[in-house]
C-alpha cells in the first residue's frame, strides 16, 4: 500500500498567518494516463471530511483562492495563504492513483 | 445539491453483522462510484472499498475482504455496507463517499458510528 507522510502533525498558527503543510507518498502518484491523484480534504470536530484540493491544484466548489497546492510525483505541500477561523481543523492527504485508496495521518492546524 | 445519508448510530453486539445504509440524492446514482471508508480514533481514515452503482463493479481493500460486503438498491439510490462477525475492532464511524473525476471523495456523508458491545 502507498504510505501517505503527513507533516508537521500539529501547526499552531496565528489568524492572517500563512501555513503550508507537507505530504510525501511512499510510491510516485502519477497515474499510467499522466494524471497525478492528490488530494487535500479539511475534517472538522464531529463532522466528516470536505475535499478541498483535487488532482494535487484543482481547487473543488467553494473552496477559497487562498488555498493552493504545489508539488509532483511524491512531494506535496498545501499553503494556506492567510488562515482564518473557519480554516481551523484537520487536513489529510490522500492518493487515489493506487488501490488502495490511502491517507496521511492528518495535520491539525489549531491557534497558537 | 449532492446529499448522503446515513444513519447516526448502530448498537451492534459481538460476532453480530450489520448493514449500513447511504441514501443519495441531488444527482444521477449511477453515474459515480460510491466509496466506505472506516475511521476510528487514532487510527486516522482507512479505505474500505467503492462500488459502481450501475453494474456494482466492486473493488476493496484487501483488508477488508473478508469484512465488508458492498452492494446497491439502484431503485431507491441506496448504497449499502455489510460488515460481518464484528468485534471491537470494528467500532468506528463508517462514512460512505460519493467519487468525483480520479476516484477522488468528492461528497461524503455524515457517517454512522458502529459500537460494537454486549
């Protein structure tokens, strides 16, 4: 199975700061039709995951311009370019290149 | 607007089976793989498998193999996971997950939390 790297594990920040938080996958994500399946979703308490990011820079419906996505084949790294409240929670990463599906173990940004 | 539901919470006793139900609407059902995926706190989110209403073309984690069953009510837009023997392992919240392009989890439901107790 593709190991999904998540880091740091915890990202204490300020609101208006900028966060960036790391993936790195086991194995090289690009897919055998030259699509990379990398994805980013945002958990927050006592409610299930929403995808942010897809396909490593696609930003899904709804999702603000402050978030972004850069990187290829095994490093990734999502920025966040001025945190607000209501960005506060757990990010996780996850593949979908290779079955099975897989996830990082998730990065709670939480306030300083 | 795309909704799953699942029912909040199952009470389930040891070596006992269950099915969990994800009612969908606000798109076409058999347009798009629906995924499971099992969390448990601490343990972070596994993958159980997805399955393609049209045909129920399934595949799974081998992990999950000999765990969960997959199916689908094409006429009331309902999928469906059965997990069997269950043991305390298996307490967790279950989440079903409709895929977008790439199998990403585009739409995920609410989840249904399995306890597992006498």
């Amino acid at each position: 199975d593709v190991v999904m790297t998540q880091t740091p594990l915890s990202l204490p920040v300020s609101l208006g700061d900028q966060a960036s938080i790391s993936c790195r996958s086991s194995q090289s994500l690009v897919h055998s039709n030259g699509n990379t399946y990398l994805h980013w979703y945002l958990q927050k308490p006592g409610q299930s995951p929403k995808l942010l990011i897809y396909k490593v820079s696609n930003r899904f419906s709804g999702v603000p311009d402050r978030f972004s996505d850069s990187g290829s084949g095994t490093d990734f790294t999502l920025k966040i370019s001025r945190v607000e409240a209501e960005d506060l929670g757990l990010y996780f990463c996850s593949q979908s290149t290779h079955v099975p599906l897989t996830f990082g173990a998730g990065t709670k940004l939480e306030l300083k | 607007q795309v909704q799953l539901q699942q029912p909040g919470a199952e009470l389930v006793k040891p070596g006992a089976p269950v099915k969990l139900s994800c009612k969908a609407s606000g798109y076409t059902f058999t347009n798009y793989w629906m995924n499971w995926v099992k969390e448990r706190p601490g343990r972070g989110l596994e993958w159980i498998g997805r399955i393609d209403p049209s045909d129920s073309e399934t595949h799974y984690n081998q992990k999950f193999k000999d765990k969960a069953t997959l199916t689908v009510d094409k006429s009331s837009s309902t999928a469906y996971i059965q997990l069997s023997s269950l043991t305390s392992e298996d307490s967790a919240v279950y989440y079903c997950a409709r895929s977008g392009v790439g199998y990403v989890l585009a739409y995920w439901g609410q989840g249904t939390l399995v306890t597992v107790s006498a």
